[in-house]
C-alpha cells in the first residue's frame, strides 16, 4: 500500500477513534497536535489500525513512534 493511502486511513481511523470530523494530519502529526488524543485514546487508536491492517506491534514499536509518519512508516513495513 502506497504511503499516501496508509496515510488517509490513518487519518480517517483517527477521525472515527478521536470523534473528530474533517481532521487534518500530515506526517509531521503528534498527539499534542491533535485536541482529544489521550493516553487511553492511543491505545484504541492502535488497537483499531491493528485490526484494520491485520498487523501487531510490540510495546517497543509503539514507544518509538514520535508522530503519524513514524506509525505510516511503520504500518507499510509491517505489510511489505
């Protein structure tokens, strides 16, 4: 999957998990940039793009990831 497309459905499983309507993100996206993205909502944020993209990160994965191109990156790894 291109990076772009894993990007959009970041983003729109960000929309659905956050409550937010017409979010904007770009890969430079950290949770402090984003009004509602909590601890306990970054769990079911990465809970949801587990199932969605049928992969599993290790605890160690998750604490390396610094902002939404990081998570892309990491998404599109898994899946090649």
């Amino acid at each position: 999957m291109p990076a772009t497309d894993t990007l959009e459905t970041v983003r729109q499983i960000m929309e659905d998990v956050l409550n937010i309507d017409d979010l904007s993100i770009s890969p430079e996206t950290t949770a402090k940039d984003v009004k509602g993205w909590d601890s306990l909502r970054h769990v079911r944020l990465v809970m949801t793009i587990e199932r969605k993209f049928k992969i599993k990160f290790k605890n160690s994965e998750i604490e390396g990831l610094m902002n939404v191109g990081d998570l892309v990156r990491a998404i599109d790894a898994k899946l090649a």
